[in-house]
C-alpha cells in the first residue's frame, strides 16, 4: 500500500475507453481516482480490499480529503 501527498504526484490527463480523464502518473505507473474519504483510516481500509481481491491502488492525501486511484492499463483497461 502507498500513501502518497499530492506534492508526490504528477497530474496527467488521458483518453480511457470513458473519455477524457483527469489521472496521475507515479513511478511509471497511470492511476485513475475511484472514490474520496473524509480520512486516511476510510481510505486505508478501501485501499487494503482492494489490494486483497488482487487491485494495484494508492491514497493521496490532499490536504482536505484523501482519495483512493486504482491502476490503469493504458492497454488492458483497470
């Protein structure tokens, strides 16, 4: 699990198979976002089922919300 600051990420912006999307690009990697939490522990707690059915996703704290992105596969989709 990463939990990252927004002074960590770099915003991107890409066309998915549903249109143009706001994402971020870290180590190589696109994320998309998938949901917002009022706190770290929400979003931690997100983030750990997702890692247990197999999802590569991350938190960024954005000062006043946390947000959960999941991986995406330029070429295979989520």
């Amino acid at each position: 699990m990463i939990i990252l600051s927004s002074s960590e990420i770099q915003p991107i912006n890409l066309l998915t198979p549903w249109g143009d999307e706001k994402g971020i690009y870290y180590l190589g990697k696109t994320f998309l976002p998938i949901n917002i939490h009022p706190n770290q522990e929400e979003a931690i707690a997100a983030c750990r089922r997702d890692l247990d059915e197999g999802m590569l996703s991350i938190v960024v704290d954005e000062g006043d919300r946390v947000s959960l992105w999941w991986y995406f596969s330029e070429k295979t989709g989520f």
